[in-house]
C-alpha cells in the first residue's frame, strides 16, 4: 500500500506566509499549492488545496472543497494539510490522486477548477 506525503507547502499570492498575521484570524480563506509525492519514492504532484477557517469558508458555493482550521497559524495550517494528506493511501499513484482530488486539483487533472468548489 501506497502512502502520500507533502514534500512541501506554498501560500498562493504570498510572502513568506509563515510570518503572515491575517487581519481577522477567524475569516481566513487561502489556497496553497502543495507538492505531493508517495512515501520512499521520488518525484512530486502540484495540488491546489484551500483551508480556511469556519468563518472564513465560502459561503456562496453549496460544498466546500477544502481543510478546516480551527486557528488560523503558520503550525495549525500545515498541520492539517500534513494530516490531511499522510491519511491518504492507496494501491496506485493513481489510487492516490484520485482521494487527494476530492479535495485538491491536481496539476494534471482535466476537470475545471470550478468543479472543486
């Protein structure tokens, strides 16, 4: 069995995001890409993944596709994303992208971005 892990976490449209202090910390909504490659293996995926707090989720659209934070800092955020990823295995990497893409649009992926929500 086939397990997922982040190689690493980029803020979307920001610098140096690990220092960023939102100004209302229970509205935050922020898309990241995140590198996904298997335990062991070489290589990497880019996945577009958004998190945001409770408050902060899009209210318009009937299903987020997203991570939920409770705390909106540097450690919670790529704590779930971590989470959130390692939790995901499968038989294939295909098996793997396929979980990951019920939440994330993946690099390759044909759907829209508006599918996810």
């Amino acid at each position: 069995m086939l397990r997922a892990e982040v190689r690493d976490i980029v803020a979307n449209d920001l610098d140096k995001w690990e220092l960023w202090i939102p100004s209302d910390p229970l509205q935050v909504y922020q898309w990241f890409t995140i590198s996904v490659g298997v335990v062991g293996q070489y290589g990497a995926d880019n996945f577009q993944l958004a998190a945001a707090t409770r408050e902060g989720r899009p209210r318009k659209s009937k299903h987020f596709s997203g991570i939920i934070v409770d705390e909106w800092n540097c450690d919670s955020v790529s704590n779930a994303i971590v989470e959130y990823v390692s939790s995901i295995c499968g038989d294939t990497w295909e098996d793997i992208v396929r979980r990951l893409e019920e939440v994330c649009y993946w690099e390759y992926s044909r759907r829209s971005l508006s599918e996810y929500g």
